[in-house]
C-alpha cells in the first residue's frame, strides 16, 4: 500500500546550521508520524516543511504520490496545521475566530458548529468572550477547537499540541486524533517523551539528531 | 476503514486522491479575511484614530514652520497634504501583517484555501477603508486651514480617493518585506516613499493644475492607470514576499 | 551539449568555480578601466573643444553622463541576477546582485556630484530640479532600499531573497518614476533649467563621453568581481577551499 506521507531524504539548512540532513519516512494512511528531538534539533522546521511553509534545502515530500509543491491550494485544503502560537486575533471571541479560519481553509462552519466544537473543548460559555480574556489553557483548547470541527481535513500537522492542556483536555484531544486516525487520516505531531497515551494510537517515530549521527526511523505499530 | 455515525452535517474525512477544481468559492476566503480585519480594527480604534491624528498634526505644522501668509499658503496646500497623508500611510502600513505575524495567523494565511494574492488584496481593501479612505474625506477640513477654493479642494479629496489605494497597495509589498524585521517601521517608510513619488506627483498635480486651469483629467487618468496596474501586480508582489518572509 | 567543461556556463554556477574565474578576469579589467578611463580624461580635458556657451565648465559631463548611464545600467543588471536568483534559486546570482548594489549606489552618487558640481557654474545653484538629477536621487533611494533591507534581515537566505524581490519591484517602477518625473519638471517650468541640454555636441566630444563610459563600465566589473569574491569567501567560509584560499592569502 502506497504511503499517504513520504519524506526523502529531507535536509535543512537555518541561517548557517545544518539542523538535519537525510530524514526520511514513510507514513501509511491511519497511523501517526511522532517527531521526537532535543529542542533546537529542527522538530518545528521540519513539521513547517510539511506544511509546505518552508522548502527544504534537499529532499522532497509527497502527499498521496504527489510533491506537495506541485499540490499548493489542493493540499492546503486537506491539511490542518496548529503551530506553537494558538492563531487567534485578540479582540475578536473564540466563535467568531473559529468561524474565520474553518472559512479560510475551505471548511465553513455554522455558528452552532462552531459552537458545539467549542463546548467540547470545554469553553462553554465562553465562546463569545474577547480571546484576549482568556487562559493561555483555554487559548490553546479554542485552538485545537479547529480539530474538532476538522474532519474533512486527511492530515494534521500539529506542534506541540499537548502543551498547556491539563488531563481532560489532554483525553479529548487524544480522542481526536484517534478518531482522526481511525478515518485514515494521518497526523503528525512532536510531543514529549513522558506523554502517556490512553491507547497508543499506531506510529511511525522520527527522532531529528544533529548531523554527526543520521537520524532514527521506527515504525511501530501497537494495537 | 470503519466509519463511525456522524452526528453532524461535516462530511465524514477520507483519505482519497487531490480533488482537482473543488476548491471553495475565491470570494469565500476573501470575505473572510476582510470580515476579520475590518472587526479586528473596528474593536481597537486607537490604532486608526492615532494616524488620523498624526495627519492633522503634521499638516497643520508647516504653517507654523513657513509663515501664514495666504498665497503661499494657497500654492502649498496640495503638496503638503499629500506629503503628510504619505507620511501617515507609512506609520499606518506597519500594523498591516506585525500583527498577525505575532499571533500566528500570517502562516494561517499562507495555508488557506484561498490564493494568496486575493486575501492580501482583501486586507489591503480593510486598510485602506480604515486609513487612505478616512484621510481622503478628512482633507476638506484641513483645506480649509490653507483657504484653498472649493473647487481645489473636491480635485484635492477626489486625488487623495484615487491615490490613497495605491499606497496601501505598493505600501503593502514593503510591509509584506519587512515583516518581523528589526527596526520595521523606518525601513518600511525607506522601501515605499521612493516607490510612490509617481502616486504624490500626481496627486498634488492635479490640484495644481486645476488651480492654474489646465484641467487635472490627464492627472486622474494617469492615477487610474496605475491604481489598476497596481491592483493587479501588487497583491503578487506582496504574496511572493510574504512567502520569502514565512520561510 | 558540449563536453568541454569551460564551455558549460553551468559549470561556473558554483561559487567555488566562479571564484576562480573572477579572480583570473579581474586585473584584465582593472587594466582596461585604467587605459580606457586615461584616454577618455585626455579626450575630454584635453582634446575636445571648449564650448562656446558653457566655457570649460561643461567638461564635468564627461564624468557626470557616463556615471548617470552606469547607474541604471547596473540596477538593470542587478534585477537581472534577482531574477536569475529567485527564478532558479541560484546562489551565485543572489551573491553577483548583492556585490553589484554598492557599486551602482556609488555611481549614483557621482552622477549627483559631479551634476552639482556643473550647475554651479552654469546656472549658479549647487541644486536643480532637473528630471535627470531627480530621478538620479530617487533611484539612489531605491539604491539605499536595497542595501538596507538586506542589511536588516539577518537570516542571509531570507535577506537575498527579499532584497531581490525589492530590485524586481523597483525595476518595474523606474520608467513610471522616470515618466512621472519629467512630467512634473516640463509641468513647473520656472527657467527652462535642464541639464539634459547638453551643449550641441562636436565628435569628439561624443567619443570622449563613449570611451568615459567604456572605462566606468570596466570599472564596475571590476569592483564588482572583486567583491563578489569577497562575498564568496564569506559564505562559503566553511568549505575546505575557502579555509585553503583564506589561509593562502595569511
């Protein structure tokens, strides 16, 4: 079965650092690819090269068979990406901020969509406040809503997405990208090594290491 | 691949091949970028009202500075109102994608399903409405200040109408270049004010030449051509160096 | 597809080739710019006749023309390589617009001298509005844009890249700010001032200006091989033949 991700090769170059030279991975529809690294090793580069943000000094990835180059607006509208900054204007409610970018990626939601994600994300009766009010916690979980109301999109690219969060949190968004999973979608995603999975969703793990060494590929299917 | 019941109208996600010529309506992302930045904007007025303020102050200097007598006045007048409403489009411009830098939805922006040229077009509109626009229909009061005719002062608000949409969009290459960049705000003034000399001479121009009697049509004209030229190339220009900046 | 590698302008795509090639190119110019620029001064100072109007004065344009002329044709070249740079992400070209930008911000800058320097005695103001001198001004500024937005971004990919979709950008708006300029200067005729109005010109003076323009033009290549081979040296300075060529010169 033809993998739904594929990295070749990639190597990266920041200002006059090499980050890393030579990764490659091979990601199958219904599994997750869990970038693992010390900080500063190129773990946020690289999830930025998959979103097709930043080219790659070397290398090339493939979305379906396909250079994500040529895919451009088609890849984009399949794809969900939540970087460390939770992408939300001050000013305007966590419904009305929900309601743009699910506009913007192609996925426009009613408000009571909008606002049941929300509710799952625990904000109930909270969705109409300024973001600006609330916790960086609540920030983070008005961020993720996107995911809730995410399902059309096939790949989820997420930085860091269990920071901040506390343990329910943490089990809603573990059942998200279960059930992301369990659709055949393909999530990536760094996290750190202590986080403890309900169930362990099945993976393919990619530890990101400096030049000296070449970098580790794992795949481990569970369940 | 099992699927599970949907409780909701969202189509159930599947891994299946590119869809090819379904991407959502263009006009459907633009409208909601504009949505966004004209409600962001209209919540915190402080930023368009401080450089609507920074307009009135400056033009009101150069009396101070070269003495009121009225014909001098009179002959300033456009040259001077427009070199200020320059100088308050440049502050202005700043706040054009920092922000969104900072909260991460510039790189939201990069990913939408929308070109990005069209949304770039679409902030540059909210801008624009919300600073050239607001000078442009402020300038009669200023006129005043210099006893400029009434006649000179409709040529002065229709030049300022058709020439402040080209300084938010030739300014916004220059933001779209100096986004999160040291020292932003100057270099970003270093970068524009050569680029709109044509747009200021233009401008100023054609009040001239309407006060002499030469007619300003040619002015507009040629201000019209390069607002459409503008239109076209600008939203490019900016997208390409957004994706530099981004990268 | 010819096989010889000299023949394959690819092959001194490579900063490390093209190094090489600069380097041996070099005093060839620098010669020329010597010989060429000796001719043109005897040409102008010397041989030319002294205009009736304007007296000796007028011998400043043998500097101030072809300097005027270098300085466009060089932001020309320079959104040349941009283009090249962007269009096929080539280092080398970003690195030949980069080395390029000082030396056409210095004509610039000469043209606007020596243009002061020939209004004095001839129209008695070290400054006129004149639309040649003001765009030379405004495309100094666009000069100035240039090396400041690459100076201010620190990341050296991100800078070359920005500083070339300035020039693309400026390139573009230079014959709409040419056009607007001499609009703005036919349109506010105090004195018939311009500068443009050369005295009618003899033969020779004609050939002075060509062999002046000639000598700045080799001048150029030069100064700009030479620092491109500097800029080279500097990116590249963790290669082994860098540190090699670094450590020679020791």
């Amino acid at each position: 079965m033809s993998p739904a991700l594929e990295l070749r090769t990639l190597r990266c170059v920041r200002g006059e650092r090499l980050l890393f030279d030579g990764v490659s991975a091979l990601v199958p529809a219904g599994q997750m690819l869990r970038v693992l690294g010390a900080n500063g090793s190129g773990k946020t580069s690289l999830l930025r090269m998959i979103c097709g943000l930043a080219r790659p000094t070397r290398g090339e990835i493939l979305w379906l068979g396909q250079p994500i180059a040529e895919l451009r607006e088609d890849f984009n509208t399949r794809l969900i990406y939540l970087g460390h900054a939770p992408a939300l204007k001050d000013e305007l409610s966590a419904l009305e901020n929900l309601r743009a970018s699910s506009g913007l990626a192609g996925q426009p939601c009613s408000t009571e969509d909008a606002a049941t994600a929300l509710a799952q994300a625990g904000l109930r009766g909270r969705e109409h406040l300024p973001t600006r009010l609330l916790s960086q916690g609540q920030r983070k979980r008005a961020s993720l809503a996107r995911l809730a109301l995410g399902a059309a999109a096939s790949l989820w690219v997420l930085d860091e997405p269990f920071n901040a969060l506390d343990d329910a949190a943490c089990s809603w968004l573990q059942g998200l990208i279960g059930a992301q999973l369990g659709r055949g979608g393909v999530v990536v995603l760094t996290s750190h090594q202590g986080l403890v999975w309900e169930a362990t969703p099945p993976q393919v793990t990619l530890t990101l290491r400096a030049p000296e060494a070449t970098p580790k590929v794992q795949a481990t299917i569970a369940g | 691949m099992s699927t599970t019941g949907s409780e909701n109208t969202m189509s159930e996600g599947r891994l299946a091949t590119p869809l090819r010529g379904e991407t959502p309506g263009l006009l459907q992302g633009m409208r909601h970028v504009f949505a966004r930045d004209l409600r962001v904007v209209l919540r915190r007025r402080a930023d368009a009202t401080a450089a609507l303020m920074f307009f009135i102050i400056v033009v009101s200097l150069f009396p101070l500075g070269v003495g009121p007598e009225p014909q001098l006045l009179r002959t300033m007048a456009a040259g001077v109102v427009w070199v200020a409403a320059l100088l308050a489009s440049m502050l202005s411009l700043t706040r054009l994608f920092t922000d969104d830098h900072h909260d991460g939805t510039l790189e939201q922006l990069l990913l939408a399903a929308t070109p990005l040229p069209l949304l770039v077009l679409a902030k540059m509109a909210v801008h624009w409405l919300t600073s050239g626009l607001l000078l442009a229909l402020i300038s009669p009061l200023l006129a005043l200040q210099f006893d400029l005719s009434p006649r000179a002062t409709a040529v002065l608000v229709g030049s300022l109408v058709l020439g402040t949409p080209l300084l938010s969009l030739i300014g916004g290459i220059g933001a779209a270049l100096t986004v999160g960049v040291r020292g932003a705000g100057v270099l970003l003034s270093l970068l524009v004010l050569p680029l709109v000399v044509p747009v200021l001479i233009f401008g100023a121009g054609a009040v001239a030449a309407s006060e002499g009697g030469f007619g300003f049509s040619a002015h507009f004209s040629l201000l019209g051509a390069m607002l459409v030229l503008a239109l076209f190339l600008a939203p490019l220009a900016t997208a390409a160096a957004l994706r530099i900046a981004m990268e | 597809m010819s096989s010889h590698p000299r023949m394959n302008w690819f092959y001194y795509a490579a900063p490390q080739r093209f190094y090489a090639l600069a380097g041996r190119a070099l005093p060839w110019f620098g010669v020329l710019a010597v010989l060429l620029g000796v001719a043109g001064l005897v040409i102008g100072l010397a041989v030319a006749p002294t205009d009736r109007q304007q007296g000796d004065a007028y011998r400043i344009i043998f500097v101030h023309v072809p300097a005027a002329w270098m300085s466009m044709v060089i932001y020309l070249a320079m959104a040349f390589w941009a283009a090249i740079g962007l269009a096929f992400n080539a280092r080398l070209a970003y690195m030949l617009a980069n080395a390029l930008a000082p030396t056409g911000a210095l004509m610039t800058f000469i043209a606007l001298w020596t243009g002061a320097l020939w209004g004095k005695p001839t129209w008695g103001a070290w400054w006129v509005w004149d639309a040649r001198l003001t765009s030379e001004l405004i495309l100094l500024f666009l000069y100035v844009g240039v090396l400041s937005l690459h100076a201010a971004i620190e990341e050296t990919q991100r800078a070359d890249r920005a500083a070339a979709l300035l020039a693309l950008v400026g390139v573009v708006n230079v014959p709409i700010i040419y056009f607007s300029v001499k609009w703005w200067n036919t349109l506010h005729q105090g004195a018939s001032i311009s500068l443009t109005k050369a005295p009618s010109m003899a033969a020779t003076m004609l050939l002075g200006m060509l062999v002046m323009a000639l000598a700045l033009w080799m001048y150029c290549i030069a100064a700009a091989l030479l620092r491109v081979r500097t800029v080279i040296l500097e990116r590249e300075r963790h290669a082994s033949w860098a540190q090699q060529a670094l450590g020679a010169t020791a």
